[in-house]
C-alpha cells in the first residue's frame, strides 16, 4: 500500500475545520447609564405635570431547582420596559434590582431617561450572578405627562448546559398607580 501524504492532509485539515472552540466571545453589555437616541437622560422638577405613573414589580429568577432540588440551573435575566404608546414617551424614573431577602442589591438608574414611543430598554442580569437569589425582583417606576398606553414591563430568563436549556418569561405587576389625567366632561 502506498502512502499518500496529500490525503492525509486533506483529511487532517477537514477534521481542523469542523471543529469549533468552545470559547465563545461575549459581547460586551451596555453601561446601565448608556442611553440611546430614543433615550434620553431627563432632569424632572417642579414644573414637570405627572398624569400618569406605576410602579411595576417584576418577579425574577436567578436560578430554578431540578433532580429534586438536588442541583440549581443558574440562569440570565433581562429585564424589558417597553413602552407601547404610539406617539407619547413615558421617563422611567427608577430600576432597582432586590434580592430574595429584600435588600436593595442595584439601582440600575443615576438619574430618569425617556423612552420615545414605541421604544424599549432593557437591564442584564448575568447567569453567574446569583446575588439575587431565587426570589429576586425588580421594581420600575415610570411616569407620563398625559394619559397613556400603559408599557410593558417584563423578564426574560435563560439558561443553557451542554444540550439542555430552558427559558421562560416573568411579567410584572403593577402595585402601585396613579392617573391624574383629566377628561373633558362629554357635552
């Protein structure tokens, strides 16, 4: 039998090729501070009319039980503000992140920023931070000068392990309201 190096290599390169590194960049996540053109960052005083506001709680889960609450499955949360209104922008006021004792573990915001209709914002959790614990929430305050379609506020949590993954969303709750628009009365 005659050796044939050039198959050898092009066997030993195919095999090189199709095999993919374990180590996957991460993108690098965004400054909670970081804004965006459909962000802005506000300054409310005195002058500033509330018609509406909420505030949302929002349950989150920083890793669930399986096998019997033998083993933990850590996972990633992305809180979501989604502000659903066509045409008028609401300013979250504040995001602050709790743990499962009820201690203020992040404020997420330095200071308010609007968000443009139909634009949305979102604050990162990283599946290695279990600060949080399995009862971790967050609290989001918003408020609007007119009357408005109420934002969706929400989690999104996630979690992979070699071929086993789950997600699942958390929706928030509102605990607290205030409407102090006023309508015409009709004639």
């Amino acid at each position: 039998m005659k050796p044939y190096p050039h198959i050898y290599l092009a066997i030993a390169v195919i095999f090189l090729a199709s095999c993919k590194s374990t180590n996957i960049p991460t993108k690098s996540q965004p400054d909670a501070t970081q804004v965006t053109p459909s962000q802005k960052i506000v300054t409310l005083d005195n002058n500033f009319k509330i018609a509406s506001s909420q505030t949302v709680y929002v349950p989150v889960y920083s890793h669930i039980y399986h096998h019997n609450r033998q083993e933990v499955f850590e996972l990633a949360a992305t809180l979501s503000i989604r502000n659903t209104d066509l045409t008028n922008p609401i300013i979250i006021t504040s995001v602050r992140y709790y743990n499962s004792d009820g201690k203020l573990v992040k404020q997420y915001l330095e200071r308010p920023i609007q968000l443009d209709a139909l634009a949305s914002r979102d604050f990162f959790i990283n599946r290695n931070d279990t600060s949080g614990g399995l009862g971790a929430n967050f609290i989001v305050e918003w408020v609007a000068q007119t009357e408005i379609s109420e934002p969706i506020v929400e989690a999104v949590m996630i979690g992979t392990d070699f071929q086993q993954g789950i997600s699942f969303i958390s929706p928030g709750r509102v605990i607290k309201s205030q409407n102090n628009y006023k309508r015409s009365p009709l004639k």
